[in-house]
C-alpha cells in the first residue's frame, strides 16, 4: 500500500502540467461558486448591512486564494525536491534492444514532430508523453567510415532523451528501462570536484627538482614527485616520473590521444607536440573531409 501511495506521488510530482491546470480548475470553480453569489448580492442593491456580507464573502474568497498559492507553491516545492542534485536534470540515457533499433529509429522519424518526441510504439510514447520528451539523440553521433566501430561495440544503441526539466530523472530512467524496446536505461551523473584539501596551493619545496627535465614549473607538480612538504601531501604520493624519465623521456612517433573534457592546443607544454589531423587541416571549412563523422576536427 505504502510503495502504491509512493508512486502516486512520483507520478502527481511527474506531471507538473497536469497539477497546474487541476489547480486552475479548482481556482475556476470556487470563483464561479462565489462570485455569482457576490453579483446577486449587489443587485439586490441592499444597504449597509449587505455591503458587510460583501465584505465578508470577498474576504473568504481571497483567502481561499490565498491557501491555493500555498497549495501551489508546496507542489512546485515539491517537484524541485522530487529532482535528485547526482543528476543532470531533463535527460536519460537508454540503449535500445539490438534487434529493436530499427523499428525504433524508423518510428522516431516518422512520429515525431516539433518539439515532441514520437515513436508510434505505444510503451515507448506513454513514458515520453508522460514526461513530455522532446527529442532523442545518438550519444555517439555517426562516425562516417569508422562507423563499423560503434557497430561492433553497440555504442549506435545509446540514445540520450530530452525530458521535462522538472520531472525526477530516477523515475524517468525506471519508466523507460521498462519499455519492451528499451534494453536499459539511466540518468546522467553529474560531475562535480569534491576536494576537500586545501584551497590555496602552495610551491612545494619538491624532490623532483633533481631531474633531467629543464620544466621551469615542475616544482608545482607533486603528483610527479612528492616529498611531503607540501602540507596536506604525504611523501611518495606521485607517480614517480623521475625514474621513469630515466627510462625514456619519450617518442614523438608515440601519439597520445586525451580522453578528457578539452585541451589547450596552445599550452606551451603542448603545442609543439600535437597531433594534426592533415586532411581536415588542408581541407574544406565545413566539410568532414576525412570522413570520421567530425567536421573540421584539426586536433582529433
Ligand atoms: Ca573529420
Ligand atoms: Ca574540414
């Protein structure tokens, strides 16, 4: 009974339109039931002792106004609650079943329509109109002639849906990790530092000065080699770069791909190192000229 009113409430809070327009219903009724009232009263045009009856009925209306704004008010309190702050709010990602891909991509294209996601499969649109989806895009976009690799991987069955803002991600992910075409489904995490160290960082007085490399800022780098003078930091803490450049300091033949959020082409660590993707380099402005799925991708 208990997990039942649970997601009575999970879906109430989901449909934030739904609420709204059951509250101006509400409003429009108590005004249609006292406002007439109120204009028989006045053409009744009787004095003073009707005008406090007046009187009395406005204010009774105005406050039940008021305990609908509070009613309001709870219910968007509420629906910001019902978001859990690990997630990006308004999005999904879902894989769909391998043998369900087609039928489902044909239908998104046929169905949907400006601003609502549609696929023509009943399970799939009940989820998505419930949350009032907008649209569904590859994570993995097209990657041209290398393509055959998100094949091969199944990374062509990730799609990411552009739900309500307001709606709570963990339910949106269970709805549609039920639908029969969809093999999972979850919310996205939200990426956020938590340290919890020190906010000023200071020079250390670090061991891996003693090295070949001519680095001018490499004292600022513990993580290379750590001595444990930096306070907070504890000796050994590093990757010991030290003996591994005395191994090799390297091989410009060796290129080194960034998984990462970005990088700075023009760092003057980098610069002179990177790796040029010549066709898009020389080629058109616009155009994917190698093929890769990525246009005018220079540094990729
Ligand atoms: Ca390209
Ligand atoms: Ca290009």
């Amino acid at each position: 009974m208990k997990e039942r009113e649970n997601e009575s409430v999970d879906n109430w809070l989901s449909r934030s339109a739904s609420q709204r327009k059951a509250l101006r219903s509400m409003l429009n009724m108590l005004k249609s039931k006292e406002l007439p009232e109120i204009d028989s009263d006045l053409d009744q045009n009787q004095p003073i002792p009707n005008k406090n009856k007046i009187m009395n009925k406005i204010t009774h209306l105005f406050k039940k106004l008021g305990i609908l704004t509070v009613l309001f008010w709870i219910v968007g309190s509420l629906n910001v609650l019902a978001q859990n702050p690990d997630f990006v709010p308004g999005k999904v990602r879902i894989k769909i079943k391998a043998n369900q891909l087609e039928t489902v991509v044909k239908g998104m294209k046929q169905s949907s329509t400006d601003g609502q996601l549609k696929t023509g499969l009943q399970s799939f649109d009940k989820v998505s109109e419930k949350y009032a989806a907008s649209k569904m895009v590859r994570v993995f976009p097209d990657a041209g002639k290398n393509e055959f690799k998100h094949v091969k991987h199944g990374l062509l069955l990730w799609y990411e849906v552009e739900v309500q803002n307001e709606a709570d991600i963990a339910s949106v992910a269970q709805e549609y990790g039920g639908v029969e075409y969809v093999e999972l489904a979850e919310p996205i995490r939200q990426k956020s530092l938590n340290y919890s160290g020190s906010s000023v960082v200071e020079r250390p007085t670090a061991a891996a000065l003693e090295t070949t490399t001519n680095d001018p800022y490499l004292a600022d780098q513990w993580h290379l080699s750590n001595d444990g003078s930096l306070e907070g930091s504890v000796a050994g803490s590093d990757i010991n770069a030290p003996k591994a450049w005395d191994i090799s300091m390297g091989n410009s033949n060796v290129i080194v791909a960034v998984v990462d959020g970005g990088i700075d082409t023009d760092h003057e660590d980098l610069k002179d190192n990177m790796w040029i993707n010549t066709a898009e380099l020389n080629g058109t402005p616009g155009v994917d000229d190698d093929g890769n799925g990525y246009i005018d991708d220079i540094w990729i």
